[in-house]
C-alpha cells in the first residue's frame, strides 16, 4: 500500500485507475474542493505549484477522508 501524504487540507496519493488506456498508477491531489491526476512527479509539483505548495511540506498519514473508504 502507498502511503498518503498531507498538508493544509491536501491529500496526495497514488491510486490504480484506468483512464482509458489501461489500469495503471496515478497521482491523484484532492485538495481546493478539486481533484485532479497527474502521471509524474514533475506534473504533481506543478499542480501544488499552482496552488501555492509545495510536496516537501506534505507528511504521511494514517488515515483519509476522500469519501470511498
């Protein structure tokens, strides 16, 4: 299992979807009543960018709240 981190409200975590092409990882950032996926490392920091965060601040946590668990 990957861990979910957290800062501020933010949740970022790595999830098995399929977006078409087949199942495979993404990252996937709730946060600012959005969630978005994002397929890099490069792309999550520059989503927390844009929000004015940064992934160094996040830390892992126990549990989360994003309404399917």
């Amino acid at each position: 299992m990957q861990p979910v981190l957290a800062f501020a409200g933010w949740e970022v975590e790595t999830v098995h979807l399929d977006r078409g092409s087949s199942l495979r990882d993404w990252i996937e950032v709730r946060g600012g009543g959005e969630v978005a996926y994002c397929a890099t490392a490069a792309e999550l920091q520059r989503l927390l960018s844009r929000h004015g965060l940064d992934l160094a601040t996040f830390a892992e946590v126990d549990t989360i709240d994003d309404s399917r668990e």
